[in-house]
C-alpha cells in the first residue's frame, strides 16, 4: 500500500468512522440504561445523574468495521487483539468494579500478548542525553510492558473532564498520522485517521453537555492505541521519527502520571490511590472553568505535538527536545506540590497577587458541600419506617422501593434496587394518621444520585406542591 493510496482512502476511512461512531452512539445509550452501565455520583465526581459508559465500546465497533474495509487487518493483528482485550477489561470495571489488582494484571497480559503477537517493542530511547542512543537490550521487553500499562492508566487518570481525553485523543491521533506519512508507513496512517474520525464524532456527545462517557473501557482503548502507534511509528528500522517526538504527543498523561505518582510517594501514599492533584484538578481549583480546562489542556498538547513533529521534520537533536518534557515535569511537579499555597492566593487584576482567606476562595462550593449533605442526612427526627412510599415513572411502572431515608417539605431520598431512566417521577406518600392514613401525590424530578452496595439511592425535589399537600406534610412532619 503506498502513501499516495493512503492519502486518497483516509477521506473515506474517516468518513466512516464518524458516521458510524455517530449514529451507533445514542442507540447504544438505551442497551447501557436497560442494562445498570452507568457511571453513576460519587464526591469526586460532579454529575448528578448516571451516564452511559458506552463511549469506547462504539469507538471500538466504529474502528473494527473501518479495518476490515479499508486496513489489511492481518499485518495489525498485535494492535486488534490488545484492543479486544483492554476493551473487556475496561467492561467488566465499568459494570462491576474490578480491584485495581486485576485490572493491573489484565492490562500486564494485554501488553505481554501484544508485544508477541504484533512484534511491537520499544527497543531504544533515542540520544536524549547528548551522549548517543540509549538502547534497551534484554530491557526492551519489560520496559515495554511497563511503558504500555503506564500509558493506559494514564489516559485513564486524566479522564476527569468531558471532553478532555477525547480532545487530547484527536490531537494525538492527527499527530501519530502526520508522522506516519513522515515515516511511509500507510498503515499506520490510515489507523490514525479511523480513530480521528471515531473520537470526533464521540465528542459531539461528550462536549458541552454531555450525555455520555467513555468510561473506563474507552479511556484504555484510547491510551492503548496511542501507546501502540507511538511504539509502531518510532521504532521502525531505519525509520526518520525519533522516540523522542511520540513523548511530547504523549506529554500531558505521561507527565501527569510520573508527577502524581511521585508526589503520592514522596507523601508516603499509594502511588495507585485517588486525589484531585491530576493537572485538570489543579487548573479546576485555581478557577478555570471546565471548558477553559479541556482548551487549556488541548492547547498544551497541541503545542507539544507540533514541535514534535517540527522537530521530526528538521532533525532538531533528541536531547533538545527531551529537555522540554523535563522542563514541563517540573513544572506540573511544583504546581501540585503547593496547590494548597496558590489558593491562598487571587489574580487581582490591578495590584497582581495578593493573599486572601483560604475559605473565602472556596465559598461558594463550601455551600454547595453542606446544602448537598444536610439533605442526604440520616438523622433526621422524622419516623420514616411509617412511611408507606411509591415512585412511578411516566410509563407507570412502579420503582421497588427499599427504604424512605429522608423526607422534607422540599423533597426526599430514598433506595432503590433499580435505575430510573427519566429524571421526572410521580410520588405517592401515604402518611399514617390517628384514625385514616393521609395520601400525598406529587410531581419530583431527581436532582442527585449516588450508588452504595448495589443499591441506588436517589434524592427528589418536589414540583408545584400544592398548598393543601404542603399542609399535609408540615403538619406531619
């Protein structure tokens, strides 16, 4: 297949990788609600209903069907096989929360698996030191392993925007593909182009607002295949891309990665455990928005990416090049180092930084915390066992309740064993009085939702509660 082909094909494999991608997605958004796949609110996460985390497994389907029309699919066997596996590990996280051990595991074997089967191995560095090319040996095969799990949890770590990782994803993949072509090597060109056009078309779904996720099953699919194009592309015997130019695509996961990990050790933690020191928590606390975040964020890679491939292009020297990743480290190190420090701070836009509360800064979602809190609260005097309580959806089919947690005049919680799919609920309360129990009927619309043991547990906010119903509850309550 040569370049010139693959130019002419690329028009059509993105095409319809979008096409499909795009119209698979909200079909598959009804087989994730029948079936509980939902990434549901937790206090890390600022969603208040569960999303469908079917992202990936469209992109997979979309970028399958892409291969077998327009790639030959035996000469990226290696890349097929780890895309199945790290897809089914992903699955099974997202829908039954795999240990962090199995998952490590399973992403070990898919790394093993791939390095046997599509003879892809990282066997040298580069000359990122100025004193020639650091090469691997007996080490390339775990350095491998190692660079490939690394690059998927990664992704997986900086997926806590929307729109974040889809976003790095298209940059990257454009890039890998420039190089590519840089490189004569088709195939891995017109890869490149499937997954641009199946990211971009998830995207128009994930992007303000979003309506789905990736999940964890899109998120290692995407940092799969970077890895495996960055490993393809820069090891190519006597290939022109250096193994530098990968790592600056590369830069934000990869730095992010080795940033937090090594602040967790330094701090005496799990360098696996969760916090909010990742660079989109950082730019989140200091103010920006989620969107500036994900443009902020996108404008990095982009820039790293095109001297990568500026770079590749005028065979700019490795170590040159490699002293930039160094120098953004640093950077992302010392930023998540003093967070706490840079919040006792604002731009002010006159007299520049000066010192301030560092509660006054944090106000505004202090509030939010408590308001969310208070009305999850358990501990209220109300004898909510007394309470004879049903939920139905639009269709009329009843929710099977497990307990009323929480009732006030302005809404409720309760658990449930099932999902509701609609965000609007009639509500019957039958409460218990000296002589005759008392009916309440009222409209509520769900307005958060967590999950715990199995079990959903939903808060409502009543709708247009009438004055006699009010009465009802106040006088009960």
């Amino acid at each position: 297949m040569t370049i010139q082909f693959s130019i002419i094909s690329g028009f059509q494999i993105f095409l319809f990788s979008l096409v499909v991608t795009y119209f698979i997605l909200p079909r598959m958004c009804l087989y994730a609600n029948k079936i509980g796949l939902l990434d549901f609110s937790d206090n890390r996460k600022v969603h208040k209903v569960g999303r469908p985390l079917i992202g990936g497994i469209a992109i997979a389907i979309a970028l399958s069907t892409s291969c077998l029309l327009f790639i030959e699919t035996k000469q990226i066997l290696g890349f097929h096989v780890g895309m199945l596996m790290v897809l089914l590990i992903g699955f099974f996280d997202d829908y039954k929360k795999l240990t962090p051990r199995w998952k490590l595991v399973g992403q070990i074997g898919t790394a093993i698996i791939v390095i046997y089967s599509g003879e892809v191995v990282l066997l040298s560095f580069g000359d990122i030191f100025s004193f020639g090319a650091v090469d691997l040996g007996i080490f390339a095969i775990p350095v491998t392993v190692l660079g490939i799990v690394g690059i998927i949890n990664a992704t997986n770590m900086i997926d806590g925007v929307d729109g974040l990782v889809g976003g790095v994803s298209v940059i990257a993949f454009i890039s890998f593909g420039i190089l590519a072509y840089i490189n004569n090597q088709a195939m891995y060109l017109l890869l490149s182009i499937a997954l641009t056009g199946s990211v971009v078309a998830f995207l128009r779904y994930n992007w303000h607002p979003s309506l789905l996720f990736l999940g964890d099953a899109g998120s290692f699919l995407l940092g799969f295949s970077m890895v495996f194009l960055s490993i393809a592309i820069s090891q190519k015997h006597n290939g022109i891309v250096p193994p530098v130019a990968p790592l600056l695509i590369l830069i934000v996961p990869i730095v992010d990665l080795a940033s937090v990990s090594l602040r967790r050790i330094i701090g005496g933690k799990n360098p696996f455990s969760a916090d909010r020191a990742h660079i989109h928590h950082i730019l989140l606390r200091l103010g920006f928005k989620k969107k500036q975040v994900v443009l902020i964020i996108a404008l990095i890679t982009t820039i790293f990416s095109t001297i990568g491939i500026v770079g590749t292009i005028y065979k700019i020297p490795e170590y040159y090049l490699f002293s930039l990743v160094v120098a953004f480290f640093i950077a992302h190190f010392t930023f998540s180092l003093n967070i706490k420090k840079l919040l006792r701070y604002k731009i002010n836009g006159k007299k520049g930084w000066h010192h301030v509360k560092s509660d006054a800064l944090s106000k505004e979602r202090m509030h939010k915390m408590v308001k969310i809190r208070n009305s999850r609260s358990l501990s209220r005097k109300t004898d909510c066992s007394r309470i004879l309580c049903t939920i139905e959806s639009n269709n009329k089919n009843q929710a099977n309740l497990r307990k009323l947690m929480n009732i006030s005049f302005d809404g409720l919680a309760v658990e449930i064993d099932q999902y509701l799919p609609k965000s609007e609920h009639e509500i019957k309360l039958v409460l218990p009085g000296n002589e005759n129990n008392i009916g309440v009927t009222a409209n509520a619309e769900i307005v958060w939702m967590c999950r715990d043991n199995g079990w959903y547990i939903y808060g409502f906010k009543f709708k247009e509660l009438g004055k006699k119903q009010r009465d009802i509850l106040q006088y009960y309550l």
